[in-house]
C-alpha cells in the first residue's frame, strides 16, 4: 500500500535532512508502527507518507513515496486526502467544529460524499470509535479521550484506505490509551485499513502492530516484527527507545544464558517465563 523509496527531504529552513535515504514497504491492510527519539524524523515520515511533504512544508525532496498507485509527488494532497486519512497530535488544531456530529459531518461535505450516504456514515464512524452517545455533545466539553476519538471518527468516515496518526495518544493515560489501539485495531481488520501509528508507547505498539520501524536520526535503525526489533532491547536503548522493563530483563537473561525462549513482549509473558527458569 504504502511504498517509499530512497527518500530525503531537509525543511527549506534546515541546513541537514530531516530523513535521509529510507526504504520502506508498507502491505496493504497492515498495522504498522514507528517509533524514536524525540526529533529523529519520525513525525517528517508520516508528512511524506499522507502528501504534507512535498505540498505543505517547502523543501529538498529525493526518491519517491507511492500510495496505492498515486505518487504523491505528482498527485495533488485533496486527491492524496480521499485515500489516506490523517490525525496530528495536536487534536484541538484539527477539530474545525463545536459539535460532534458537525465534525464528523465536515469532511464528508468537503469530500462531496452523497448526501443519501452521510448519515450512515457518521452513524458507522462514531459506533466504530465507541462514541456514538456523544453524537450531540458540545466537543469543548469533552475529555482528551473523547476528543482523540471524535478526531478519529471525523477520518473514518471518508473511508480512507490509509490511516495515519502521530501520538494519538500522547495526552491520555494508559487505560485511554490501549482502548484508541484496541478500536483502531479492531477497525482495521474489520476494513482492511492500512493503519500507521506514531508512538512513544512501544508496548502498545508492540502488541498491536505487524510492523515496529525504529526511526534514528533520519534513517530507519529496525523495520520488522515486533519480537525481532524487541530482542535489540539494549541497542534500543542507547538510541532512546525505552523498551518494556520485562522485555529488557529477559533479554539479558537471555543474554547470559539463563533463557533460552521467544523475546517477551510483556509483563506477563516475562512472568512465565520466569517461572521456567527457576523451576
């Protein structure tokens, strides 16, 4: 779905590239995340892969980026929009109404979406997003979780083939958290959705997503299955990449020779297997 090939791009204002020769194959329906130090490119990543770069932020673009069968280069970003949907992480920049429904309403109306078509529409994307008992609530009165999820909603609705959210959960706790994975998730295998999540949270991301891509200094460092890019844990580390506390132990038990099974993801996977080991 999502082809990237040898792409560099340095911000007009920049004097080095923000990323710098990236090859990354994205499969159509897959659940992909990516993840990094604070400033490492991964936010300029997601630019390039929803039409942002080149359309929006001026430039040195190299190599190509081709969504289904559209170069963003040459196609133009309302075209590029009806294919991917996008979700920043700032939500409240992003929501343009004062309603709920209005929201959600907008970018069908914009897309010119038939008008015998919108109400359904609306109606699928809250129910998706777990919110449709919001549908009349003023959004300034909302919690971060909600708005995070009338965002998302607003997206779904135009039934993009391409979802791309940076930190959609950067602002809510743990249990807000996992319940935005678990509806994404739930969606995309329901929809056959290719969903590119940005993400602090490597945990989450390593549960839910087919892909973990480690993005360092402008270059892709990992771009695998969750347990391969885990079983790295130290070098994650040292390119600021906070692994799972469990999933680090077991490594380096492993390590010394005391473990010899499958890189744990999580607390209680490392707790059976701690079991193993001292039986």
């Amino acid at each position: 779905m999502i082809q990237i090939q040898d792409l560099t791009f340095r911000y007009r204002e920049g004097e080095e590239p923000v990323v710098e020769d990236i090859t990354l194959d994205i499969p159509d329906g897959a659940f992909v995340g990516i993840t990094g130090a604070a400033g490492s490119g991964k936010s300029t990543l997601t630019y390039a892969m929803n039409g942002i770069i080149p359309h929006c932020y001026p430039g040195d673009f190299y190599g190509s980026v081709t969504v289904g069968s559209l170069d963003t280069c040459e196609t133009s970003l309302t075209d590029i929009s009806q294919l991917v949907g996008s979700v920043c992480q700032d939500i409240d920049s992003q929501i343009v109404t004062s309603i709920v429904e209005d929201e959600v309403l907008y970018g069908l109306e914009n897309f010119g979406v038939p008008h015998d078509q919108i109400e359904a529409r609306v109606t699928e994307a809250l129910d998706a997003m777990g919110i449709l008992d919001l549908k009349d609530r003023v959004i300034s009165s909302l919690s971060g979780g909600q708005k995070q999820k009338v965002a998302i909603a607003s997206v779904l609705a135009l039934r993009p083939k391409v979802l791309v959210l940076d930190e959609p959960t950067a602002e809510l706790d743990p249990a807000s958290s996992r319940a935005v994975f678990e509806l994404l998730a739930h969606y995309a295998e329901e929809h056959g959705t290719t969903v590119v999540v940005v993400e602090q949270k490597i945990a989450l991301l390593s549960e839910f997503a087919d892909m973990l891509v480690i993005v360092d200094q402008g270059r892709i460092k990992f771009a695998d299955e969750p347990r391969r890019v885990l079983a790295h844990s130290e070098e994650l580390l040292a390119l600021g990449v906070n692994c799972p506390r469990s999933t680090t132990l077991m490594n380096r038990l492993a390590n010394v020779g005391l473990y010899a099974g499958p890189v744990c993801c999580d607390v209680q996977e490392a707790s059976n297997a701690l079991l193993e080991v001292i039986a």
